[in-house]
C-alpha cells in the first residue's frame, strides 16, 4: 500500500477483480434464470425498474447494504432491478 494507505497492490487489485467477476456472474445467471421462470422480464436499454414492486430505480443504499435499493417504497436487492 502507498503511505496514503489507499493504493491497492496488483496482487490485490486481481484478487477483488476476480472476486467482482465472480460476484457479477452469479448475479446474471439468477437473472437469467428468473426471467426464464417468468419471475422478471429483461428490461429494455436504461431501465433499471423493480421487478417485484413499482419502482422505477434502483437507488444504492448507503452504509450497510448497498446492494438493496434504498427507494422508501422498495428496498429489493439490486438483482430485482437488473442493472447489469
């Protein structure tokens, strides 16, 4: 790490590559195997809507949960939006 304490090492940098690939893969493939039960439709380009409620964006939740969608009538995980 630099003395700043905010660089990562290459070593690191591949570790969380590999851990976000991982991450992104496994959130796919419960999309596709959602919208192939009927659970959820793939959305058109840019629309990042609820599939279980109807809200129309996914906002990020602050500390503690950003993966949950922090829109007050929602709070569905970012799989349900499908915004990737």
């Amino acid at each position: 790490m630099s003395e700043h304490g905010n660089r990562i090492s290459s070593e690191q940098e591949k570790i969380i590559s590999d851990a976000d690939a991982a991450i992104l893969q496994i959130i796919k493939d419960t999309q596709a195997k959602l919208v192939e039960a009927g659970a959820m439709e793939r959305p058109g380009p840019g629309d990042l809507s609820c599939s279980a409620c109807d809200c129309t964006k996914f906002m990020p939740s602050g500390e503690g949960a950003p993966a949950v969608c922090s829109t007050p009538r929602c709070g569905h995980s970012l799989t349900l939006h499908y915004v990737f």
